[in-house]
C-alpha cells in the first residue's frame, strides 16, 4: 500500500456537526502587502458561544501548514508556545475566559500561491479566493460558515504599483505614508463567514455606474479590469442592473449595500466569487465584446453575473450553517439565475440547455464513483463537492418545489425564508420548513430529494378504455444503488402531463388545464383520467418537471407527432432527442455487429418538416436538428463503446446533411445577415440555426461549403461567426485549409488570452487522430500558461473531457497523458487536479480493456504520493468501486 493510503485524511459527517464554542463579535484585518510577502494581524473579538454545552472547551482555530505564525496574544498577552496546540490544519488555545480579544499576525507569501486559494497574485494583483476554506491560508480563524462577524479590513501596499485597493463593504477612510505606500480601511456593516471575505489590489481601472434600488438608494456600481480589457466590460454592467431589478421585481430583494463591485482576474479556479460587496470573477465569466466573445460567452456573463449578485441574498444574507449544506445557497441561486435568464432570452431554449447539461453530465456524475445526493452526508475535502449534483440537481430539487407549490406560495415561501433567517446560517431544512408552512403541506416525502443520491427511473405505460372513456397512465419508479448508497426509498415525483388528441391538440384536463402534475410518491402507481374521448397520446414530464429518467414506450410516429404538436416546447425538443436516441442507439449495434448502417428516413423526413417550417422560432429548430451529443449517448449506454458512438454520430450527421443538403444552405442563406451584431434573443437564434446548418454542410466535406466556411471566417465581423467558421475547417479533412485558418486566427488575436484560449480548444477538441500530439506541442507553446487554470481547462480538459474519440484511443495515451497532468497538479492546483481527474474516475462504463487502461492510470497517480486531500478523495473512491 502507498503511503497515502496508510495516512488516510479525515471523513467529515454531516451527523458530527457542533455549535462552534465560541462566537466572533468582530473581526479587524491589516494587511501589508509586498513582493516577497504579505503580513497579516488579525483581531478578533471572541465570546463563549451560550449554545455550545462545554463551557470548558477550547478555541480551535483554521490554520493551514503555510501559515507563518509570528505572534499570538490574548487581550495584549502575548502566548508562548506551551499555552497553545498546534497540529497540522489545527490551533487550540485552551482555558480561555468567556470574552477575550485575540491578535494573531501571520506571515505567508502569496507570489507563491499555486493553488489559487486565500491570498494569491493573479497577473500581478492580489486576490483572494476564500470559499469554502481558503480564509484560513491567511490567518488563523475559525473557518466555518456558521460564525459570522463584523469585519474591517486595512489594505496596506506600494501606490504606485497598487493603486487600487479593495475590500468588502464600504471604504471609510484612507491615506498615503512616507514610503510610497498607501492605505485604505473598509468596513462591512454586515456579518458574514469568512468565507466572504475578499481583498484586491491592483494597477485596475473601472467602468462606473448606478442603480437606484425600489426604495431609492443610490448604489454605485463598478467594474474593475486592467486597462486593456476596459472595453469589455459594458455587457456584464448592463447585465448587473437588469439582475438588480429582476431580483426586486420577482423576488423582492433589494441590494443593501452603498456601493458594489466586480473584479475581473486571470488567474482563478472557478467561474467567480459572490464575496460580499465585491465579486471576483474569472475575466472568461465577466468580460465580453462582440469581435472576441461568442454569444454563448455573453449568455454566460449575463447569467454568471445574475448568480453571484443574486447570492446577496441566497448565499450572503442567509448563508448555510456548515458546508453539506451548500446547496442551500447553490441550487437556490442556480435556480434564480435560471428563471432570470428565461425571463431575458428564451424560457424554451433555456429551459433545453440546462437539461441537456444535467442529463449528460450530473447523470454520469451519479452514475459514477463520486456520486453524493443534493445534501451530502460527509466528505473528505469540500472542494470536491462544488458539483453538478449540488449545483444542476440542486436547482431541479428547488424547481421541484415551484412546481409543486405555483409561483405564489413558492415566492411566499422564499420571503418567508428570507425574513426568518436574515443573518443567519442555516440548512437545507430551513428551506423547505418555510415551504411547508406557507404551503401548508407536509414535504418530508420530498426531502428524499436531499439525502438520497441516483437518478430515478420512471417507466410509464398508458391505458385507453374506449367504452368509460378513461385513460390511466401506469408509473413504476425505482432509483438504481450508487455508489455511496445501496437503497433509496419512493420519491416525490413531479411529472407534468398533457394528453394530445388525434390532431396534436391538448386535450383539457382538469379545471380545464392542459397540464396537470401528478404526484408520484409510491413504487408503483396509477393516475385516472376521465372524460377522455379519443384515445391520446401522452406528453409526459413537460418542461422536464423532475430530474428523472422517464421511459414511455413511444413508436417512431407518436414521437413525430409530438415533435409537431407539443404545446410544451420542450418536450417537441424531447420528442426529436428521443427519436435520434432510439435510431442511433440501433446503428450503434449495427455498427458493433459489423452490418451496414442505414438511416431510418423518419428521422430525415422530421428534421425535413422542421426546416421547412417557417412559423418556428429559429433557436428552437437550432436545438431540435441538434443530434443527441456523444456525451449523452454515452451516459444512456449500458457499456460505452466510444468508437461506435463516434462513427455512428458521423455517419447519422452526414446521411443527413447528405439528403437535406439543398435545405441547410437555403436556411443558411436565409440567416446571413449584414446588421451590425447584437447578442440579443432573436440574433443569437438566427446565428445559431445558420451556423448549424453550415455545420451540416460541412459534413459532407464538398469543396463548395468549405469555401462557404472559408468566406465566413474571413468576412465575419464577430467571434461568434469567426469561431464557428473556424472549428468547422479547422476539425475537417481539409487538412491545408485547417491549418491556415489556425494560424491566421491566432495571428490575429494573440494579444486576446480569452480568445487564445478557445483556439486552444479548437484544437484540443479536433476530432484528427494527431489531436494529442497537438495537445502536447501546445503545451509548449508561447500561448500557454501551465498555472492558469483557463489555459488548462481550455487545452488539457477539452481534450480529456470532451475529444472522446482521442482521449480513449485504445492505445491508453489519452489515460497516459492526464494521469502525467495530474501528478504534476496534484501539488501546484490541487482543485484543478481533482477535477481534471474526472474522466478517468469512470472506467467502470468502458470495456474491459479499456477499464483497465484507465484503472493502471488511476493507480499510478495513487503510487506519486504525497497526494492532495482533493485527488486523494477522487482517487480512493474511483478505486475502491
Ligand atoms: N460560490 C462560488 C464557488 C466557490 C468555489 C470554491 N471552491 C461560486 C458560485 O457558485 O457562485
Ligand atoms: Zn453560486
């Protein structure tokens, strides 16, 4: 056995949570920053938590191995070594009054900060990143979500290369010393976790603006960047004050603050930061401008922005009570974010988007060794768990309950809850407490969702008996064993429901409606539906009212019809998703049989019809001709078989660019437009169905389209248009033509490190057999950054999570060639070391062969040693299933 499995690092239960024994009045920081070192004193009021039963207990104190530790006092009594503990992450100071001020000042060095928690340099400025534990590389504290202070924070630093210095809450005074250096003291009225806390400081400029909040208070809002990126910083303003209004409008949270701050960094693990009065957000999640942003990137912005303004109140205001609870703050936040950008673009298409995300990849993710439900029940490192499951299902648990409840009494519930844990940190249980008592009903079935992990599965059957004029739809659901959970028990399960009659049209239901959600809560059950004349044809889990799996056995035509007639529009998107699935998931045995693939023309006549329907709105018939991803169909197969897959996608892709060729370029003629760009609703839509098209096209790899691409790529006046173009040539057998628009491209844009990055990923994704090599000689590039974690994940994470076909080549290099990244990431960025691991974590579903290659790969990596506790946890649990 590998040392790092005989020092096995601590599990931590939900079940062993504690009151913290002491409480924090306030908290007052001075940092002095320099080159080589930043110093930190900290003081905190303490008093005895009245809740904790041990009034003997010791103040434990957060404290990583990196701290300097240069003095300890005790209201100005400085502790020598004998009257405290310290081991490994852990401070102890026993017999201590009940009231005390304790002053603690720590040396650490932030230039050398890889792992880009606590206090680190990003491109020459300081940042922080302190959720969930990176507070305690600063000073020692307790660092848990549940003790909330007052802080005030002096930034101390050099003015002319730090001018801008920040923190939370509002700045109340500075000044200038002798040497060059310069200070400014903040103050947060607000108490918060540590968590929260945020420093910056920086050679920044700003955008400025305002917001005038329902009850008219002026907020000054800012954007900071470096120069150069100041010019893209508009769309993320004009996105903050339409979340700022949403949120007042639907939620009726005003912001509470006089001023509020967003900072754009280079260098971050995650997409940003909601620290209170100041988010940190990675420059890929906050900057945006048409010639080097594509639409999707704005609709990122737009909603990234949402979701970290939106958590001053779900997440800030009322925070969790300890770190299992994060999806009280995540799944609620991603759910407002969600309606916020329905409600910008369309509900439809977003709608679409997110469950296409959850099905390929939080179903994997409970499908796999990691798998954890909604509220975990413990963990290793908490960093692992900044997952789809707390973040994608956490929002469909709390969608669940505006299903189930209507609009009204959900926002009752969430004004309830806001009102009675204001200031609080509380749990996932508070949450649907207050659900209950505004809707009266009891939820204790529905918190099932919470503490039980796996995807359920609904098997539905329906029943027509013509002579009573009755329909019953028969539900059986069960919930496969993960890995952390052998048995689960019924469900509350939403399934929303509209019957069609012979014409597509809904049939009424009752009170007249055309949905109606049933309630599944037993293993089996039955739902009656009287009055039915003519027997229907079910719609089923409408605007996919449950993150379930739902199977009805449908024939090809019912699933046309639905594609044609569904009022919900998501489900005429499921219709032709499940259509494509059903035909593909046939070819891919035909495939593995060695028969000759032949395309069933129902699928070509459906994608025909929709082409020719002009009435469509364009953004849906983009998401509708889009096949089912291999990712997806890689989830649903019981083995994945990853070269199947691939050559079946290709060969359906190409027999229907192949018949519907004529189409695709009319419609791509159609959507070419001369207007100046817009990354509003309707333009992002007609880009998308004409680029999709012209992806079409270019799979049949005819010279005439390729000039299309060719023209595109050179005339467009957008990144959305220019990438487009770029990736279709670039990942085509037109091998000359590839690697002129790669070079031209990066000629053009090798100042822009967002754009660099995704012709690092335009490469790391080509489908070419040589992808890897690529990969390898990019790394070596002057481009590439090998401690920016963008850099990564747009090189090495889109060739191991998303170039299948390369990434698995049987030869194993793909498992060689993460498990090298990893080994070297596993001390510098541990976070992104663990999640980079991930791919390989799923061995299990691929051939046996294939399995062992990834399995040889991950024990490898085990046998580096000196694992962090992130890989470490990753590691053991995708070994030991
Ligand atoms: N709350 C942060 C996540 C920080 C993760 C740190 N490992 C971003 C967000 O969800 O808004
Ligand atoms: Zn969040």
């Amino acid at each position: 056995m590998s040392q790092s499995m005989i020092e096995q690092p601590n599990v931590i239960y939900l079940k062993d949570y504690e009151v913290p024994a002491f409480l924090v009045e306030q908290t007052e920081l001075r940092f002095e920053l320099e080159e080589d070192q930043a110093l930190v004193r900290s003081q905190v009021r303490y008093a005895r938590n009245p809740e904790s039963s041990n009034r003997q207990h010791p103040l434990l104190l957060d404290g990583h191995e990196s701290l300097e530790l240069q003095r300890l006092s005790i209201d100005g009594e400085v502790l020598s070594e004998k009257d405290y503990r310290r081991v490994g992450e852990q401070l102890s100071i026993p017999n201590l009054p009940d009231h005390f001020t304790l002053e603690c000042i720590t040396r650490i060095e932030p230039q050398n900060n890889t792992a880009l928690e606590g206090l680190y340099k990003s491109d020459g400025m300081f940042c922080t990143q302190c959720e969930a534990e990176g507070f305690r590389r600063i000073t020692f504290y307790q660092d848990r979500p549940d003790v909330m202070a007052l802080f005030e924070t002096i930034v101390v630093a050099d003015k002319q290369r730090y001018p801008v210095l920040l923190s939370n809450g509002n700045m109340v005074d500075a000044g200038d010393e002798d040497d060059g250096r310069h200070w400014v003291k903040w103050q947060d009225p607000f108490p918060k976790p540590a968590y929260l806390f945020a420093l910056v400081a920086g050679d920044l400029e700003c955008i400025d603006d305002r917001f005038t909040t329902a009850s008219g208070r002026h907020v000054s809002l800012k954007i900071f960047a470096e120069t150069k990126d100041l010019d893209k910083l508009d769309y993320a303003m004009t996105s903050l004050k339409q979340s700022m209004k949403w949120d007042e409008e639907v939620y009726g949270r005003e912001y509470d603050l006089d001023i509020f701050m967003i900072v754009a960094v280079d260098f971050f693990n995650m997409g940003a930061m909601e620290n209170k009065g100041l988010n940190i957000f990675n420059t890929s999640c906050v900057l945006a401008h048409p010639e080097t942003t594509v639409d999707a990137g704005f609709q990122r912005v737009e909603a990234v922005v949402a979701h970290e303004y939106f958590h001053n109140w779900s997440g800030n205001r009322v925070t969790c009570r300890d770190w299992f609870q994060l999806s009280l703050k995540e799944g609620f936040t991603v759910f407002r974010d969600s309606q916020f950008s329905a409600d910008m673009n369309s509900p439809t298409v977003k709608r679409i988007e997110d469950v296409a995300l959850l099905r390929t990849a939080q179903f994997a993710e409970d499908a796999g060794p990691m798998a954890h439900p909604v509220r975990p029940a413990s963990f290793i490192e908490i960093s692992n768990f900044y997952t789809l499951t707390i973040y994608e299902k956490g929002c469909e648990v709390v969608r669940m309950l505006h299903t189930l409840l209507g609009a009204e009494t959900f926002r009752k519930g969430s004004d309830l809850y806001f009102d009675r844990h204001d200031g609080q940190a509380v749990t996932t249980d508070d949450f649907v407490q207050a659900m209950a008592d505004v809707s009266g009903r009891d939820l204790s079935r529905f918190k099932l969702w919470y503490s039980q992990s796996g995807t359920p599965q609904v098997s539905v059957t329906g029943e027509y008996d013509a002579e009573h004029q009755r329909y019953t739809l028969h539900m059986r659901q069960s919930c496969p064993a993960t890995a952390d959970m052998a048995t689960k028990q019924p469900f509350l399960i939403p399934v929303a429901v509209g019957l069609l009659d012979a014409q597509g049209d809904d049939i009424p239901l009752t009170g007249g409606q055309t949905t109606e959600v049933l309630e599944c809560v037993a293993a089996e059950q039955s739902f009656v539906f009287d009055n039915i004349t003519v027997e229907p044809t079910p719609s089923l889990l409408r605007d996919f009212s449950a993150p379930v799996k739902l199977r009805f056995p449908y024939s090809r035509e019912q699933l046309v019809f639905l594609m044609q007639h569904d009022s919900d529009g998501f489900n005429r998107w499921d219709a032709a998703q499940q259509l494509a699935v059903g035909i593909m998931s046939e070819l891919v045995v035909d495939y593995q049989q060695g028969r000759t693939l032949v395309l069933d023309s129902a699928l070509i006549e459906a994608y025909r019809q929709i082409l020719n329907d002009a009435s469509l709105d364009k953004a849906m018939v983009a998401k509708v001709l889009t096949l089912p991803s291999e990712a997806y169909l890689s989830e649903l197969a019981e083995v994945i078989d990853v070269d199947a897959i691939h050559q079946v996608h290709r060969f359906v892709k190409d027999a229907i660019a192949t018949a519907l060729a004529p189409l695709f370029l009319q419609v791509y003629q159609a959507n070419t437009s001369a207007e100046e760009y817009s990354p509003d609703a309707t333009s992002v839509a007609r880009r998308s169905l004409k680029n999709l098209a012209l992806s079409y096209l270019m799979t049949t790899e005819q010279p005439e389209y390729l000039a299309l691409a060719l023209q595109q790529f050179k005339q467009a006046d957008n990144m959305t248009d220019s990438q487009a173009a770029l990736t279709l040539i670039a990942h085509s057998g037109f091998e000359a033509e590839a690697a002129e628009v790669l070079a031209s491209f990066y000629q053009r844009w090798q100042s822009e490190s967002l754009v660099v990055n995704q012709w690092l990923a335009v490469q790391a994704s080509d489908p070419k057999p040589d992808a890897l090599a690529r990969v390898e000689a990019l790394q070596q590039h002057e481009a590439y950054d090998a401690s920016n974690p963008n850099k990564i994940r747009s090189l090495v994470s889109v060739f191991c999570a998303q170039n299948m076909q390369n990434f698995h080549n049987s030869d194993g290099s793909g498992y060689r060639f993460l498990a090298d990244q990893i080994i070297v990431l596993n001390k510098q960025n541990p976070q992104i070391a663990s999640r980079l691991l991930t791919p390989l974590t799923r061995w299990k579903k691929y051939s046996a062969e294939q399995g062992a290659l990834m399995k040889a790969e991950l024990q490898r990596i085990n046998n580096s040693g000196d694992l962090s506790r992130d890989v470490f946890e990753v590691l053991s649990k995708s070994l030991a299933v």
